[in-house]
C-alpha cells in the first residue's frame, strides 16, 4: 500500500506492504494506535537497547539460516538498485564464511548485525533488517488477518477521544498561534479536525508546531497540515515514496492567511518518523525555525517483507529523490535550527516569534 497526500488508506492483505500499513497492522493487532500512529511497538528491534533481555532471545541456528536466506532472495528481487543488491548478497556470504555472524545469536542482534552489514554497502538508512518478540501479522492468511470493521470503529473512537491526539490549539500572546499535536493521524479519520485546527490558527500573525511528544504517523496528514504553509505546490519529500506529482503540496490552500507567516517547529529527542519528516522538509525548505532537541532518527522508508512469525525487512524498492543532498534524517535525527533542551523549546520559539512579530 503506498499513502500521499491525496490517496485513500486502504487495509488490503497482502504477502508485503509499505512499512506504515504493515505498521499500523501491528499496532492495530496491539491496541497501541494511540497516541502516536507510527510508534514501533516495544518488541521491535528498532527500539531494543543492546544487553536487554529482549536483545539476547535466542534464535535457533535453522531460523537463523532461513532469515538469512530470506534477506538475500529479498534484496536480489526488490532492492530499486540490483546491481547493489547483488554486491550486498556478496558482502553477506563473505561475512557469513567468515564466521562473522556467529556471535549474534539473539534475535535483535542478529537483526542489529545484518542491518548493519547491509548498510556498510549501500550507505542507505532505510534499509532494515527487523526482529519483533510478538509474531508478525501474517497478510497471506487472508482479509481476516488485517484490522476488521470493529477495530477500525474502535481505532476511531479511541482518536476521538483523544481529538486525534491533537492536543491543544489556541492563540499565544502577540496572536502567535500554537497547535501541539502528538501524532499525524490518518487524513480519513481526522482530516476534518485537521483543518478546523488550521482555520482556527488562520488569522495568527506567527505559528508554532509543538512535536515534542510527535512519535510520527501518516504520510498524508504530514503533507495536509504542510500544505498551509506555501502559497504554491512545494515538493515535500518522503523517503518512503517515489517522486511523482503526489510529491507536491496541495497549496494554495483556499482561504489560508498563513503560507507567508513565520513558522517555528518545536522538537524533542522524541519527536520520530513522520515527525521528523514534517521537521525536515520545513528546514530544508527554509519554511520553518526548528527549536529544541534533535530529533529520534526513526525513518522507516519502503516496502515491509514478512519473513516469518519474528522477522521482516524494510527494503527501499523505489529511489526518492531528495533535492537537498543530504541523507535525510535516518539515524540521525533533524539537527534543530535553535539547540535548547525540549523543556526550554517552546519558550524560546515564543520568544522568537514574538520578536518576528514586533519587527513586522
């Protein structure tokens, strides 16, 4: 399943998906949709600290075989660069003769380490082997594997409940408007109260972005809310995707005043994935003033390829083209503009957009 800004989500079973539907499968599975649509359940590798007991679960030499396996049959059939699939399968072999993968007997580990081999090739980010102690859902046992009617009513209550997670929309001192919202939810299910949160801020003569709790989402609610902040179509990157005109901002959005106001993006250590997304094209851009921490460097880009109950690869199977030659925020995070610890960052962007606004 791809999603843009202007596709349908749809929840169809299949054998792999894009990360963010397989994603939310598993959260949905987990009851963990909110708050944060895209947080990595705790079991996930990505998200294991080395020396935990999780890291060290055992996996047996026959699995261990398969996954590895696995990941070369994947990275020759749907790696966008074969002739670098074909030099990562190679770098592989070598360090499997060579006993390299010995000593990683734990599953995250074993994940952690052949993450590690496939990216000292191809220098990219986003590609990732997974380890997962819950089972994996499995889309090739048919519709009834994915989220049902009931729990998609049920993921909608839960996110009317909570607003959407859209914590707190209001008019700061010196008419800087504030919108704090702690994930991008889907556009199906919140795209109204999205857009009622837009217009309320409309006539703010700055806006500040609080991601400090952001653990990321959907790409389409991403792309919605930045669509507000330019008076034409801007190319909006996304890892995830390949370049076509869905790349673009669905700007000008009609009767919006603040594609020319000063913008601020709040962030946190804990600001990810779809997050940072939102933080990043804003700063490439030169959109927005990013203040606070840097951020998590959770960038799961891709197509996600079950491998079996625990295992499964994120694998890059088109090339985004990223217009600001740099390797995006995988690993890494989004360096902020203004470094202030998180508690410190909306306070110093009120005082900056207040000074922004005087100067006006």
């Amino acid at each position: 399943m791809k999603q843009t800004g202007g596709e349908r989500a749809t929840l169809l079973p299949r054998r792999h998906e894009d990360w963010n539907a397989m994603r939310l499968r598993v959260l949905v599975s987990l009851s963990l949709l909110v708050p944060g649509v895209a947080q990595l359940p705790k079991g996930f590798a990505s998200s294991v600290p080395a020396g935990s007991a999780l890291w060290s679960a055992q996996v047996d030499a026959p699995e261990r075989q398969h996954v590895f396996e696995a990941v070369i049959e994947n990275l020759k059939e749907h790696y966008y660069d074969h002739n670098l699939a074909q030099k990562m399968a190679e770098a592989l072999l070598a360090q499997e003769n060579a006993g390299e993968d010995a000593a990683a007997s734990g599953g995250a580990a074993f994940a952690r380490l052949l993450t590690r081999q496939m990216r000292e090739v191809s220098h990219d980010m986003y590609l990732e082997l997974i380890f997962s102690s819950d089972p994996l859902p499995d889309p090739s046992r048919g519709p009834s594997s994915g989220p049902s009617s009931e729990q998609r009513a049920r993921y909608r209550r839960m996110l009317e409940e909570q607003n959407c997670t859209f914590e707190k929309v209001e008019i700061l001192p010196h008419n800087i408007g504030y919108f704090k919202l702690n994930s991008f939810p889907d556009v199906d299910f919140c795209g109204q109260k999205a857009r009622a949160a837009m217009a309320r801020l409309n006539d703010a003569d700055a806006i500040i972005f609080d991601l400090r709790d952001n653990r990321g989402g959907m790409p389409n609610m991403v792309a919605l809310i930045g669509a507000y902040l330019f008076d034409h179509p801007e190319y909006w990157f996304n890892p995830r995707e390949a370049t076509t005109e869905q790349s673009f901002t669905r700007s000008p959005v009609r009767g919006n005043k603040l594609a020319d106001k000063p913008a601020y993006v709040v962030t946190s250590r804990s600001t990810f994935s779809g997050a940072e997304q939102f933080t990043y094209d804003l700063k490439m851009l030169k959109r927005a003033t990013i203040v606070g921490e840097t951020t998590g460097g959770a960038a799961h880009a891709g197509v996600f390829h079950r491998i079996d109950d625990h295992f499964g690869i994120a694998i890059p199977e088109v090339k985004a083209i990223n217009p600001y030659g740099t390797n995006g925020w995988a690993e890494v995070g989004v360096e902020p503009d203004v470094k202030v610890p998180a508690a410190d960052a909306l306070k110093t962007a009120e005082k900056l957009a207040e000074t922004k606004v005087k100067r006006k």
